[in-house]
C-alpha cells in the first residue's frame, strides 16, 4: 500500500509560490518565444503562410531561446537550486530532443498541413502543452532534488521581501 504524502501549510503556501512564479517566468518565455516566431515570419524566406513546409524554422530557433531565457530564470529564482548547471540543462535538453520534434511535427505535419490550422493558433496550443509538461518535468526530474539548496540566492530573497 502507498504511503499518503501531505505537505505541511508553510509547504503548501511554497509550492504555490513556486508555481506562481514559473508561471510568470513561461509568461515572459512565451512573450519571447512568440514575438521571435512573428519577426522570423515576417522574412518571407521563413514565412509559413507562404510556405508550409517551414513552419520548423522559425519554430525551433523562438523555442530555443525561449528555454534558455526560462531555463535559467527557473533555475536561479524559481527553484532556487544550486544543482551542476551543465548537468541541468542536459536534463532539460532531453526533455527537448523528445518535446522538439514531437510537437513541431505534430503542429507542422497534422494541425498546419492536414487540418489547416493557423500556425499561430498552433503556435500557441504548443506553447500551452510545454508550459504544463515543462513545469512537471523541472520540479520533479531536472531540480526535484535539488530545490532550495542555492542559500546565498534564498538569503537574498529574504532579504528583498
């Protein structure tokens, strides 16, 4: 039989926090990741609507520095670990090489190609789909057991509130 976990008030009221603010550093990612994706449209060479078949371009390069952007404010404020960076992010980049290409070839080769979907619209259902499995993946896998232990970050924190 499973043993019950239960969090403590002080727990709960932390987890919570910690949710509120990667959902306020995905926005800022997502503001990143879209605005990049419009610019890069805008290059015909690059466009979508003119050409379907690229939609992976401008897909890709918005998404990467989207996690980059996320990755390391995530990291340093939101699960405020002092986990081996490299090792880390080797963490978050297996997330990416199965996320990547699922979610562009699902978006580029059905939603856009065979259902003729707004790239944007599809944009943004990914977008949504990553925050989610994203956040689950960073607490529990990438700083599952190294959440709180960056002191010096948590001590300046404190001393902010």
């Amino acid at each position: 039989m499973k043993e019950k976990i239960s969090l403590t008030k002080e727990e709960k009221r932390k987890e919570a926090f910690r949710a509120v603010k990667f959902t306020l550093f995905s926005i800022s990612a997502g503001v990143i990741e879209f605005v990049s994706f419009t610019l890069l449209t805008l290059i015909p060479a690059l466009n979508p609507s003119i050409n379907k078949s690229i939609y992976w371009i401008p897909a890709l390069i918005s998404l990467v520095l989207s996690v980059l952007w996320n990755f390391t404010f995530n990291r340093k404020f939101t699960f405020q670990s002092a986990a081996n960076v490299p090792i880390a992010m080797i963490k978050t980049l297996a997330y990416y090489i199965v996320f990547a290409p699922l979610s562009i070839w699902l978006a580029q080769m059905y939603l856009i190609d065979q259902l003729g979907w707004n790239e944007f619209g599809v944009k943004a259902i990914v977008m949504i789909t990553n925050f989610i499995t994203e956040f689950l993946y960073q607490r529990f896998l990438v700083f599952g057991k190294s959440i709180d232990t960056n002191v010096n970050n948590s001590e300046e924190i404190q001393k902010s509130e």
